[in-house]
C-alpha cells in the first residue's frame, strides 16, 4: 500500500514541478520554447526555485515523520529537539554581524550543534520525554540568543534581510541552492533511513524494543543527525519554513499506514509536492509584494497541527 501512495506522491510532485515552470506572474504559452527570455524564465528562475522549494519540503516532511516515530507523537518536528532553534540562529548571527553570505554555513553548523547535544544529553536519559524537555530548553535558549544577536546587532542595516530570512522563501534560488539542500538531504536521508527498523521497534515501547534486540541509542543517534542534516540544509536554502514537518506525515499517515519506517518515503514526498504547491499559489496571488513560503506554510499548517492536537485531547492525549 504504501509502495502505491509514494508513487502518487511522486507523480504528484512530477506535476507540481511541471506546472511550476508553466505558472507564474508572467504566463508562457510553451515554457520550453527556445526563445532566450523563456529559457532564461523557465531555467534560471523557475526551475531552481522549484526545485529548492521541492527539496526543503521533501527534507522537512521526512525529518517530521522520522521524528514523530522516534518521540511517538504526532505533533513532533525539527523545532521540539530544537534543531529549527539553532538552524535560525546560526543565520541569524551572520545577518546580524553583516557577514550575510556566511547564513546558509551558519544555519547547517548551528543545527548539527544542536544534534550532538540532543545526542550527547540523549544517551544518559531513557524515554521520548527526556528528548522533548531537552528540545524545548534548547529552543529556548537559542530563542533568548536571537534576541541578544538582535539587540547587540552592530549591523541595524542587516534587519530587513533577517526579517526575509526568518519568514521563509525560495524566490531568487539558484542551482548552488538546489545542490546544497540536495546534498544534504541526501545524506540526512541516508542516516535516517538506516534508522528505519529501530523505529518500528520503538512503536512497541522503548523496553520491548530493547528486549527485542533494538539498538536505541542508534537509532536517536541516527534520527537526530540524520534531521539535523535535513533541517540545515532547508534553513540554509530557503530560511525559516515550519509547519511542512506535522502536516506532510499527517496527511499521508491515513493512506500509508501508522508504521514509522513506511512512512518515511511517503511524508519526504508529501512535505516536496505541497512546497511546490505553496509557492506556485504564492506566486499567482495578486498581491504587491510577494507572500513569504514561510507565511503560506503556516497558513496551512497551523490548521492542520490545531486538527492534530485537537485530536489527541479527545483521545485523552494518547496516539
């Protein structure tokens, strides 16, 4: 069942691409017309923002369901171990400090910090819960650091552009972009999948799990560096985008079933084709400025993580 929903997914996100390169402010009768004003359209603008925007989605999703099967709650993404924190202040620093190039390095450092302490910390504590405290005093902390970057700030010229930053955006991306988060995904993807068996053991409880061979440390160790690889690299190419994380596994959790490891594919696939969704309705919107990916992502997911939450509390917040 699950090898049917990730190829509609997939043909899903085909499309998406394809109509991404047709739709937009200017329309094209042929974007693959040979004239140079499409082929620069088509191939220098849409085409890598769409692309990037398929990437981050993609990295986002998979990072929200691996997380959700490692805590074992629904609700779970790159911001509850606090990875998304230290991702935005990585950039952050760098816009603040007017060595704004140095954002997107910034961003993928910052978030694997984030994972060696999540792993660090995780190996002397035993439970979903001790990761989540974890997370939210890492978030914490790295929400007070953002603040402290911005009132020390030497550069106040540097606010507009982390102001774009943190709303979120594939607009003007280019193929550096698409090669940075694609990187890294990959090898986020690499690790996290490698840590799929271990998280179909867990949906027994963390003592069953053990007692049937299972390697946790393994697998929170695989899971968090795996997510910090996938949330850098989205945060790197394309700023602060939350929300894709719950909502892509959620969606396709009602077709692909509740187990952690087969959801994986169908939630990477889920997260890319709704964030090239996203942007082609950002782009079609007849406003004056350009709505932020970031601000259409939450518009769509935070709906979707009340529905979620609501859920839980009626089922006396058990999954």
């Amino acid at each position: 069942m699950s090898a049917r929903v990730s190829i509609g997914l997939a043909a899903a996100g085909v499309v998406a691409l394809f109509a991404a390169l047709w739709l937009g402010p200017t329309p094209l009768a042929n974007p693959f017309a040979g004239d140079e004003a499409t082929r620069t359209i088509v191939w220098e603008i849409r085409f890598p923002r769409a692309l990037v925007a398929w990437i981050v989605g993609a990295a986002l999703g998979l990072t929200g369901a691996a997380l959700q099967g490692l805590l074992r709650n629904p609700l779970a993404d790159a911001g509850v171990l606090g990875l998304s924190g230290f991702a935005a202040l990585g950039a952050v620093l760098a816009f603040a400090f007017g060595v704004a190039t140095l954002a997107p390095l910034g961003a993928i450092l910052f978030a694997f910090a984030a994972a060696l302490v999540v792993t660090m910390l995780g190996w002397r504590t035993r439970g979903p819960a001790s990761l989540v405290l974890i997370g939210v005093g890492l978030s914490s902390f790295a929400g007070g650091l953002i603040a402290l970057a911005l009132n020390l700030a030497p550069n106040p010229g540097a606010l507009s552009d982390l102001v774009n930053w943190t709303l979120g955006s594939v607009e003007g991306r280019s193929m550096e972009h698409v090669l940075l988060a694609g990187g890294l995904l990959l090898a986020g993807a690499a690790l996290i999948f490698a840590a799929g068996r271990g998280l179909q053991a867990l949906t027994l409880g963390e003592e069953a799990a053990a007692a049937i061979g299972a390697n946790l440390t393994r697998t929170r160790t695989l899971v968090v560096l795996g997510a910090a690889a996938c949330t850098g690299g989205a945060t790197a190419a394309a700023g602060v985008i939350g929300f894709v994380g719950i909502a892509a596994p959620h969606l396709v959790r009602a077709l692909a079933g509740h187990d952690p490891a087969r959801l994986l594919l169908p939630s990477a696939l889920a997260g890319g084709a709704l964030l090239v969704s996203a942007d082609i309705v950002v782009r079609l919107l007849p406003t004056d400025a350009e709505l932020k990916l970031g601000v259409a992502a939450a518009l769509i997911g935070g709906p979707v993580f009340a529905l979620i939450a609501a859920r839980l509390a009626s089922r006396g917040g058990d999954q």
